[in-house]
C-alpha cells in the first residue's frame, strides 16, 4: 500500500526474514561464505571509474569479481563492538550484492539503493552452529509496484537460493518459489 501525504510518501510492504540453520560451525561457515561471496575488489573499480570504462568492460569484471553472483560491499564484525557490553553471541552482518544487477533497478527507481545490496547476518546459535539471515530480496524490490524492479528482485532470490546451495546448507523454499 502506498499512502501519499504532501510530499512525503509512505510504502507499506511485508517482510519475509529467512534464517537459515547451517548446521555448520560459525567459524567454518564464516570462512565458506566469505570465500564464495569475496570483498568488492575496489583497486579494479576504481580504476575502472578512472578509466570511464565501457558498461561491457564492468560486467566482466563484475563476473570475475562475484564467482557466484555477489561480491561483499562492506562488514562488521558485530562480536567485537558488541562483546564490550559483555555479550558473548558471535555476529557479523554484510552488505552483499552486485552492482551489475542492481543497475538494472537503479534504472527504474534510484531508490532502489535502499535495498541493494542486501543486507546479511551470520551469527552463532546457543549450540555453535552458524544461522544465516537475509530479508528476501523479492519482497523488498516488489513494493516498487515496478514489474521490471520485482523481476530482478526475484531473480536475486533465485541467486541467494544457489549460493546456499553451493554453500551446501538449506536452501529456504521461499527463494524458489518467489511471489
């Protein structure tokens, strides 16, 4: 639902958190997903924007960048700010996506940065077994009420469903079976 009140405008949309139980150690989660999901290789963008690179030229180096689709745009280490409260739960969140994607929104609807890249979390459960968090991607792009925006949106679902897959941890139904 969209409500419009002089000049601001409200969007009323649902949520969908997954979380997923890896059943996998945190530390040895941690490791498998930030080997598949590397840092953005900011040396190469840079040089890039330098170089007023052509859209084909980022593209490929976007795809040799995100082996799976995603690169990590940035992340925090939750545990270590966190634990000087005196908690003790092992955190970190990501901000992962691929900006050759979301140009593909950004086209349509700039506001789309607020969602891209998307925001995820591993942390620790009470066993030691590291859980992965992540709003679905389909229903955030979807409340665009921009049919090209939610296709995306749905495509990344299907990109977060086979990470998890190579990551070799359930792969939530909700990602294949995208609204």
């Amino acid at each position: 639902m969209t409500i419009q009140q002089d000049r601001v405008i409200e969007v009323v949309y649902e949520a969908h958190r997954l979380t997923v139980d890896t059943g996998v150690a945190f530390d040895e989660f941690r490791w498998r997903y930030e080997d598949a999901v590397p840092a953005l290789d900011r040396a190469v963008f840079d040089r890039l924007i330098q170089e007023s690179a052509d859209w084909a030229t980022v593209l490929g180096a976007a795809d040799r960048n995100a082996p799976h689709g995603f690169v990590i745009f940035w992340s925090l280490d939750n545990t270590e700010i966190m634990g000087l409260s005196g908690d003790s739960w092992r955190s970190v969140q990501y901000l992962m996506g691929n900006h050759t994607i979301a140009q593909r929104m950004f086209h349509h609807d700039p506001a789309v940065m607020e969602y891209a890249p998307l925001r995820t979390t591993i942390y620790e459960d009470e066993a030691g077994n590291a859980r992965f968090a992540i709003d679905q991607p389909s229903r955030q792009f979807a409340a665009f009420g921009n049919p090209a925006i939610a296709e995306v949106g749905v495509e990344l679902d299907r990109k977060v469903a086979s990470l998890l897959g190579f990551l070799e941890v359930p792969v939530p139904a909700q990602l294949l079976d995208s609204v």
